[in-house]
C-alpha cells in the first residue's frame, strides 16, 4: 500500500515552520553579531600589517639615506648625516603637532 502525503496543515507542517524561525533567528543575531566583529578584526589586522610595512619603510628609507649621505656628501663624517636626517625628522615632527591643534584638556581649565 502507498503511503499518502501529509496534508498542508499536518503534522509536519509545524516543524518545518519552527525550522524555518529558527534558522531566521539565528542568521538575525550572526548578522548582528558576528559580522560586526568580523569586520573590527579584519580592519585590526590590516591596519597592524600596514603599521609594520610603514615602520620597516620608514627606518630601511632613513638607514639608506644616512648611509648616502655619510659616503657621498659629508664624506665620512656620520654626525653630519645624523644632524640632517634628525633635523629632517624633527621637522616634520614639529610640523605634525603643529597640524594637531590644541587638545580638549587644554581647554577644561580655562
């Protein structure tokens, strides 16, 4: 004997419902939840490897320029070189804070 499918409203039909919000609740709170965070992580890593390439960049481009200028320019002198890379430094350090404007706790005592 054949076996006959269950009506619409049968008893399966609760089940695949349940189903059904079940996987729409749990998508809602991953989507909510886990996405954000996956994204602050990723941005973190990024941003850690960027920061490291920029540093490695910064002080192999400075040892090179050190070296250029002791054995060509200042022939043989490192203290020269040393002035002028530093001044170079100090410079565009100055140059930043002076970009940054005043801070919020300046302003608390006035």
């Amino acid at each position: 004997m054949e076996r006959a499918e269950p009506p619409p409203n049968g008893p399966d039909d609760w089940a695949s419902h349940a189903t059904r919000i079940v996987e729409q609740v749990v998508e809602t709170v991953r989507d909510r939840s886990t996405k954000p965070v996956l994204f602050a992580v990723r941005a973190l890593v990024v941003g850690s490897l960027v920061a490291v390439v920029a540093t490695f960049l910064v002080v192999a481009l400075s040892i090179g320029i050190v070296r250029l200028l002791t054995a060509d320019a200042f022939g043989g002198r490192v203290w020269a070189s040393d002035l002028v890379v530093g001044g170079i430094f100090a410079g565009a350090g100055a140059f930043l804070l002076k970009q940054g404007g005043e801070r919020r706790s300046d302003h608390v005592g006035r």
